[in-house]
C-alpha cells in the first residue's frame, strides 16, 4: 500500500485526506523509518507494510467512531503513535494523548509532533494505572483506545477509568475477539461498561480479519480500579 492507496482506502470511514494530511503521513512515515533504525519501534520495516499495518489499521478506527474533530481521545500503550497519532492527522482538531510508559518511545512521538506542528497533542511516559486515578484525566475522555497491549480484561480496566459517562473505549483485537470478549464481560460490567460490540474489518488484500471492541461507559468506575501497575495482568478480573 501506498500513501495515494491509503487515501481512497480510507474514503469507506469518512476520512477525506488533503495533499497537507497526506505530505505529514510522508514525513511520519520517513521518521518511523529514520528512529526505528536505532530504536527498534516496530517490527514491520517496508515503506508498504507500515501505511498497510500501521497507517490503516489505525484509520479503520473511524468506521467506528465517526468524525472525532473536537473530541478528545486518549491512547494507551501508543508505541509509535498507533492508533492515535494517524487519527489525529486526519482529524486535526481531535485532543489526543498519548500514553507509553517506555521513554525513548515518548520521545519519537515529541519529534513526531514537532516535525509535523500538530497541536492539541499531549504525550506522557507513564503507566495508564497511576494516570487514570489523576483528577485531569479520570473519566475525562471521549475515545479511550487500545492497539495489541494486552488482552481483553486487562484492556477493560486499563482503559474504562478514563471514559467520560457516555465515552468508549475501543479495542483492536485479531481473530480471537469473539473469545477475549466472552471472557471479559463480568471485568466491563465491574468497571462501568455496558455491552461490548464487535466490528469486524478485512485488511486490504488480505483474507484476515480484524476487530474494532467498542464499549460504553454507562457507570463511573469504582475508585479502587484500575489497580497498581502489574496487578492487571497479573490476576485479570
């Protein structure tokens, strides 16, 4: 996939990239390309599987939450910025934060929105355990997202805390989400969240299938969740 292909692939979700949009996915993508030499960022390495993998997957995002122009979005274990920073360019007046706890990777995502002047884009290296008992960022956010940190009841307790009543969170998962989902529905009733639905998407010329897991947050989290750092992978609710 190409920069030229992503644009009309991602016409499906409603995302209508300008030439400026597409020339700041450019420079993303030559920085990925740049840092990861040194950095080991992401495993994928060509020009074509990172707007496939990468770029994309993080766009198919909006099939799900519409046009994210004034919301605010927080993302959690962001790595190289995915999915945040990929909806951000294509909505510029999105509030994004991204949250990972590995510094040297916070600092690939400063130089990112430096070079590409976004703005109303905070990057924290913290753990999501300690910053969402923060006043600031405790139930504070529309969008809530995930891209492959942890399974499914880990991703509940990591992410409900910071939707707002009536926010999402949302999760991308593989081909074991039907199951992840099953498993986790009494870890979201705990914390707040109504139904999980799940969208499945194809990737471009491919035969597998994907999953965007949305859930709403209908009751305010328990105080006592989420819990230290570790506890969530350590004994899953």
């Amino acid at each position: 996939m190409d920069i030229p292909q992503l644009v009309e692939e991602t016409k499906d979700f409603g995302i209508m990239l300008s030439a400026a949009q597409q020339a700041q996915f450019e420079t993303y993508l030559r920085l990925l390309l740049v840092w990861n030499e040194r950095l080991n960022l992401t495993a994928v390495r060509t020009p074509e599987a990172i707007i496939e993998r990468h770029f994309y997957d993080s766009l198919t995002c909006a099939a799900v939450t519409s046009d994210l122009n004034g919301r605010a979005l927080i993302d959690i274990g962001s790595g190289a910025g995915f999915p945040g920073l990929p909806l951000k360019i294509a909505f510029p007046h999105l509030q994004v934060m991204l949250v990972e706890s590995v510094a040297k990777k916070t600092s690939f995502l400063q130089a990112v929105v430096a070079e590409l002047g976004l703005t109303q884009v905070q990057i924290v290296a913290e753990r999501a355990e300690r910053l969402a008992h923060q006043p600031a960022h405790r139930a504070r956010y529309d969008w809530a997202v995930a891209r492959a940190v942890a399974d499914l009841r880990m991703l509940a307790e990591y992410l409900l805390p910071f939707c707002r009543l009536g926010g999402f969170m949302l999760a991308q998962k593989g081909e074991n989400a039907a199951v992840e989902t099953a498993a986790a529905a009494h870890a979201i009733h705990l914390l707040g969240g109504g139904e999980a639905h799940l969208h499945p998407l194809a990737l471009p010329g491919t035969t597998s299938l994907h999953y965007l897991v949305t859930v709403e947050k209908c009751a305010p989290t328990p105080e006592a969740y989420p819990r230290r750092p570790g506890m969530a992978a350590k004994r899953p609710l």
